[in-house]
C-alpha cells in the first residue's frame, strides 16, 4: 500500500501527503552536513550545551567544532567560544568540562578544549506574549464547554488552559 505507480515511475505515497510534519525530523537532516563539517556528527552536544556544562557556563560559551587529531582513535579537540574574560575561569574548570562531554558522549570524545576568543551569538530575544482578560460572555461560555466534566481538578485546568488560548489568540491578531 506504502508504493503507487506514478507516469515517470515508483514513488513514495508518503512523500504527497498533506500532514503536519515534526520540525525536528526535518531539522535533525538540514542541519547534519553543516555540523559534520564542523566535527559534530550529531548536533546534541550543541542544543545541549547549557545542560553539559551548566547554565552558568553555557551563557559565556558556545561550542564551535570539534577536531580529530591525525592519527588519533580517540579523543579529540573541541574548539570553543568564549567571551571576554570567561576564558580564564574556563580554562580552570577545563577538566571538568571535558570529563562532562565524555560523560554526555559516553565514551572519551574529547581530549582538551581549544578556547577561541571572540564575541559570542547574541541570543534570541523572545517576544513577550500578552494576555487580554476575557469578556463575561467569552467566561461564560468556556465555564458552559467545561460544566460536563466530573473531575474539579480537570475541569480547573481546562478552564485555565481555555482563558490561556482565548486570552492569547486576540491579544496577538491585535499586535499583527
């Protein structure tokens, strides 16, 4: 069922359906030759800077490639980013933090850490999401979707998940 016959061939039937696809499937693809460029043979260690080394940490650096040595099975060089002074008490911590690498990968991935001076990426700065209170109707009307329900806990959650969407569907057709 998974194949049809097309004018110029086989083709996938999935690939002409009209469904919502995960944005990771696609992102994990688009970015992986980038990433193998740069050494990353998966972006994990990348998204998930700020968990490995610690918020703290993760602000002041970022992770730019990672080398293999000639050579070299095992262990590698991780070049990364550091703003400013940061790369002083990196520097200090840099055991900790390749130990915390090789701890993500599970194996020794790393060796050392090469730091590289220079500005950072600026953030993403989020747009702050407003909330308009509802109208007595609009109350009404989202208590009326909700009496059914028998348990008070679920029909609580509900009616805050309800004056959430009600409240930010508005307040944003307002600011387009």
């Amino acid at each position: 069922m998974g194949i049809i016959l097309a004018q110029d061939g086989l083709m996938n039937e999935r690939r002409y359906k009209n469904h919502p696809v995960a944005a990771g499937s696609v992102l994990r693809r688009a970015t992986s030759a980038a990433l193998r460029k740069r050494g990353f043979a998966e972006g994990d260690v990348i998204t998930r800077w700020g968990d490995i080394v610690g918020p703290e940490l993760a602000a002041l650096t970022a992770p730019e490639k990672l080398q293999q040595r000639r050579g070299d099975l095992a262990g590698a060089v991780l070049h990364v980013r550091v703003g400013g002074a940061a790369a002083v008490e990196l520097q200090h911590m840099a055991p900790m933090v390749i130990e915390r690498i090789n701890g993500f990968y599970g194996y020794r991935a790393v060796d050392r850490l090469k730091l590289v001076q220079g500005p950072l990426p600026k953030p993403e700065k989020r747009r702050a999401v407003t909330s308009r209170p509802l109208s007595r109707t609009e109350s009404e009307a989202l208590k009326g979707d909700t009496v059914g329900t028998k348990s008070t806990n679920l029909r609580d959650a509900l009616d805050r998940l309800g004056t959430s969407v009600l409240g930010k569907q508005d307040a944003q057709s307002e600011g387009d």
